[in-house]
C-alpha cells in the first residue's frame, strides 16, 4: 500500500507507491506549502493544534521539495497534504 495524498482539488489518482515517498516522512502527514498561502497557514495551526505529527516543506523555498511535490503529484496548488504510513 502506498501513501494517501490530497490537494485543494480531489484526486482521482490513488495512492503514492512506497519507493516514491519521502524518507523522513514515515507516520507524518507532509504539508506542500508556500510562505504566502492562507489556507497553508491554517493547515499548520490545525495539525499543531490537534497534535497531528507533520513534516513541513515549502515548495518555493526549496527546490527539491519541489520537485518532489511534482514527482508525487502536485501540480501548483497548495496545501498539498500526502501521509506517509510507517514502513
């Protein structure tokens, strides 16, 4: 079984497979984010909020988590959640 992923549009596609997800990622929820986003910002206070374990990665700051976004899925809109089961 591979990751569960969703964007600000639903997803038709299913689920990420296991050699494809991020490695630091394991039993974390990861947040795709930009700096300027609102909807971000709200998705972070939440999961703080609630305790929920994540791993934060800001797309326009880091090029490779841009990419890896991209590679995973994403195509521009965020929050992009994904949640990488532990292995």
């Amino acid at each position: 079984m591979g990751a569960i992923r969703s964007i600000t549009e639903p997803s038709s596609g299913g689920a990420v497979p296991l050699e494809a997800l991020p490695v630091d990622s394991q039993g974390k929820v990861v947040l795709y984010c930009t700096a300027w986003c609102g909807h971000c910002k709200r998705a972070e206070a939440y999961m703080k909020d609630k305790g929920v374990a994540f791993v934060q990665k800001d797309i326009e700051m880091n090029p490779g988590y841009n990419q890896e976004y991209k590679r995973l899925g994403g195509k521009g809109g965020v929050p992009y959640f994904l949640f990488v089961p532990k292995g």
